[in-house]
C-alpha cells in the first residue's frame, strides 16, 4: 500500500518564526512534519489541549532550550503549520496564553479562508 503524502503548508508568520529557530532545531521539527505529512506522529508531537481535535504540538528540547510547532491536520487536504515559537519557561510545561490566544485566531482565520 502506498501511503500518500500530504502537502505541508505554512502561515507566513509561522514560517518566519520557525526560520530563527536553530538549524538542529529546524531539522528535527522538519522531520517530525514529515512524519505527520505521511500519515504518522513523532514521538515529540502531541496533541494540543483545548484546540479540537486534529491539533498538534510539536515539542522539542533543544540545546537547553524548548521550541514549539503547531500544525493542525484537519484543514483541506493539507497539514497546516500556525505557529512556531520558542518557549522561554523550559520550567512551566503549559504554552503561554498569548500563545494559545494567537493559535486558536490563527486556526480561526484559515478555517474561515479555507471554507
């Protein structure tokens, strides 16, 4: 059986973002939406609390540091990437709320763009 991959696209924003994230950094997330766009999930991807379903998270520890994607799969026929930023508290495990706000308008906005 050959499994299809599905194309993986990227809010403007998301994808400036991602693109300061270091190069390792960059490489594994890269390689996690791979997985997603094949039709599986990372290990370091899980699903995002409160977002309905079909939204994840990746979550990466990097160098001492923590970096989040998030992409949702239940867009069109796409895997769409909303956010990517790096997380200051590698302590608190929660995505702060200014986060959460600009992910769920994000989802909104394409939802909406993608009817």
């Amino acid at each position: 059986m050959i499994r299809k991959t599905r194309p993986v696209s990227w809010i403007k924003a998301a994808l400036q973002e991602f693109e300061s994230f270091p190069e390792g950094a960059q490489s594994i997330c890269l390689a996690a939406l791979t997985i997603a766009a094949e039709g599986g999930k990372a290990d370091i991807a899980k699903p995002m609390q409160h977002m309905g379903s079909g939204v994840f998270e990746i979550a990466l520890r990097f160098r001492g540091d923590a970096f989040r994607v998030v992409y949702a799969l239940q867009l069109g026929n796409e895997i769409w990437v909303v956010h990517a930023f790096p997380k200051k508290s590698t302590q608190s495990i929660k995505t702060p709320k200014r986060e959460v706000e600009l992910i769920k308008q994000r989802l909104k906005m394409l939802k909406e763009m993608l009817r």
